[in-house]
DNA sequence: ACCTGAACACCGTTCAAGT
DNA sequence: ACCTGAACACCGTTCAAGT
C-alpha cells in the first residue's frame, strides 16, 4: 500500500531532485542526520531507489556539494586579479554560510568533481590572468587552501548551546580563574578579540573580519613575491644550492 | 566462557590503554573502521566496558587526538619567536604524519580539551614573548589556522589506489585532451608543479614545500605587520572611519 | 554494588524473489 | 526487464536482569 495511495508526492525522482533534497534536508536536520535512509523517506520513495541517481552515499555527499558550488557567483570580469579573487571567495563564503554542513562536508570530501574543478579552474585562471607564473599560482592555491572554499577552520569551541546546566556563579569564578592560570595566553586573546564580553571563551569573536584578515594578508604577500618574480626553483636552491 | 579462559589480555582497561588502543587501531585500519565495538573486540573485553572509561565515542575521539598532541615535541626555549613557531608547528606536522587519520580527526572535532588548550597557548605564548600584541597573536592565530596543527588542506585529490581498472591507453588519452580542454588552468599548475610527470593530476607535488611555502608567507606578513605596529582597531577604521 | 548480554533504534548496501 | 521487501552485516548506546 502507499504505493499510489497518497498522491501528495508524484514528481518522479531525478539526480538533481535528490540532490537539491539532501541539501534541504541537512539545512534543516545537520549533514549528520542524513542518511540514505532518512532522505529516502522525506522523498517519499523506498532508501534502493536513491541508488539509481546516486552510487552511494559518498556520491551523493560530493553532489550535495556540487549543489552549493553551483551557487557561488561569479565576479565581473573588468575586476583586477586580487579584487576579482577577493569577491569570488567572499561569494563562497556566502554560500558556504547559508549552509552550515558544506563546510565539514568540502573538508571531508577528497574527490574532485567537474563542479570542483571549474571552481578551482576559475580562480587559478585569475591569478594567471593578473601575470602570475603557473609555478606561483600553484603555491598561492596550496597557501590559501580551504580559503578558496570561503572559510577557514574553527580555533575555538563553536558556541555551545547549554549542555551543561548552568554551573553556580561560585563555580564559574572558580572555573575561569583555574583557565586563567593554566592558559593565560589564551585567555589575553580572547579577551582582546571581545574587548572583554567573554561569554563563552572564544565565542564572540568577529569571524568575519578573521577570515578577510588572513585573506589579505595572503593576497598582500603573494602579489609581493609576484613583483619580486619570484620561483620555486630559485626558493629551493636559496636553501640547498646546488 | 572467555571469562578467564584464554589467559592472553589481561593487563586491567584504563583510559589510557583504551585511547592507545585507538590510535593503534586507527593507524592499522583508518579512522572510518574505528567503532567502539571494534575496539572493544581489540581489546579483548565486551563493548560497554569501554564506557567506563570514554564517555562516549566523541570523547574517545577526542582522547585520541589528545594522544597525537601527546607526542609534539616543545621547541628550544632559547629560539627567537618565528624560528620556535616554525619548530612547534613542523613538530605536529611530523606527529600528524604518523597518524594520517589525525588530520580528519582535528578538522572534526570542535571540543577544545586541555590538551588542545595546553598547545594553543604555546603557540600564543610565543607569538607574545617575540612582541606581537594580544590583538595581533589573535589574529595571527587565526591566519594560520590548522596550520598550527602541521596539516593544510588537501586541493587535489588523494593518490588513488587503482579503483578503476585502468583505462585503454586511448581512452586516457582522450580523457586528458578533455579536462586540458575544460581545465586548462587546473592542468597548468599540476603540469609546472610536478615538472610534467603527470601520474594523476595533482599526484605528485611537494607538499612538505608547499606548507613551509604558506607558512613562511604568513610568518613573513605578520612579522611585518608587527613592525608596523598594526592594530585591528586601526584596520577597522581604515575601512570604516569613525 | 557491580557487570554484561540482550535489546533498541538505527546504518549502507546487497540480492533474490516477485511482478 | 524492472522494482523492491527482506536480509546482511554492521553501528552507538541503554537497560534490565543476573551475580
């Protein structure tokens, strides 16, 4: 039964509809949530028969992010390399942030797909385009790692969402002071990150500005070494001659 | 039966010997084959004994990466602050090297146990000793990212062990006037990275050289920064006036 | 009081039996 | 030829029943 019973849910399965459905689901459920089982369900359809758009799980991970990669923007073309590379990656940001999964889920994926590819294409040909060496623009990628993807890994504790149940006011001046003595500097940076509102150590630090900091600061380093006209060959052999 | 009838696995469990264990494992069979079960198996003793000393398997995972930490060497004292960076962090490069399923492990945990607290205030601290600002270490910290961990990201694709069973010669030829054809930017870089050799695109780089590459940048910018004596506050407002 | 076997509520994926 | 229910070989974790 159910097989033509409920008549709610008739458009017939696809690639693209089980994959914009995975997407879907782990917005609203968390990446750990999804399985093959439970999409199959929100999709109306028995788990077998997501295999025939998709492989298998992984498959269907590396899709979910070709979905996200497909909503990055392309930036104008008038731009010069470094703004163009800037707002190509502040554009992945975005999506990367309307889907909270898609970061863990790019950092554990290891297959490089079309739509990765294109990506990566994409930003590479920006910096040939603004006269960097294929030598150097190979470097620049691998320094910027994951910031192609629009964000940079976690220092600190994600905010954490009342596991524990509120310790006394006591034992939390007890606690902080006990941090303060066994990681004092971690502590100062904190502090300084929030001016001093240290709700949660490390929770109100302003990512945002971090991740164009580290940014810049990249960009900045390698257009000097571009103007210096700078090799491999010749940073290798500055070290061992010969 | 079993009780006390092979004799062999007697040593008591501690928690200790239950996150050696798994790292044992996870170094034998990856980090995907290591379930609370199977390491139980491993040990000799039913799965639930392991949850006296783990309170669960997040906290395993934790305690293993703990582990890993456990084996970072501290750097001379006497070093000046980039050299002792340089030291601490290709220190954990060479731990997490002996432990390939360490770096996914790092990226996915979001707990910040004492461990990980102790080694990030290292590293903070010695940023402060060579005379940044807490504003600037922090931010520092975060340019670096995982790279204090001695891991950046993979771009390209893992070597991959022969999955496919290996192609006509001219189909592999056609493939790769395809993706030179749609990726010509991607190949560029994989051509000058591994001076032609292409045994899989992205196969064979340097990536030792690639991470003291992105690491020297970001230790040579934020040196500079230093000298100027950069403030974020100043940064903002470069931005943003008033 | 301690220990643990069985059970619960899941997984991804295969495959043989049905239409 | 197509489809799919049941099954296989697992999970992490709970809990009640046993000593």
């Amino acid at each position: 039964m159910a097989q033509q019973g409920d008549g709610v849910r008739r458009a017939p399965l696809s690639r693209e509809r089980v994959l914009r459905a995975g997407v879907a689901l782990a917005d609203e459920v968390g990446i750990a949530a999804v399985s093959m089982r439970r999409l199959a369900q929100e999709l109306g359809v028995v788990p077998m028969a997501l295999y025939k758009h998709v492989a298998n799980k992984d498959e269907l991970l590396d899709g979910m992010v070709d979905v996200v990669i497909g909503e990055f923007e392309p930036p104008d073309p008038d731009l010069d390399w470094k703004a163009a590379v800037r707002r190509r990656v502040l554009s992945a940001r975005r999506a990367v942030l309307r889907h909270p999964w898609a970061r863990q889920a790019i950092e554990s994926r290891t297959r490089r797909t079309p739509a990765v590819l294109g990506y990566m294409d994409a930003v590479a040909g920006t910096f040939r385009a603004g006269g960097f060496s294929a030598d150097l623009t190979h470097h620049v990628m691998h320094a910027l790692g994951n910031r192609i993807w629009g964000f940079s890994p976690e220092l600190f504790d994600e905010p954490r969402g009342a596991e524990s149940p509120a310790p006394s006011p006591e034992e939390q001046q007890a606690r902080e002071a006990e941090f303060a003595q066994r990681y004092p500097h971690v502590l100062e940076i904190a502090v300084a990150a929030t001016q001093g509102d240290l709700s949660g150590v490390g929770g109100g630090c302003d990512e945002q500005f971090e991740f164009e900091f580290a940014l810049d600061l990249l960009l900045d380093g390698v257009d000097r070494l571009r103007e210096q006209g700078w090799t491999s060959r010749a940073a290798r052999s500055a070290v061992a001659p010969g």
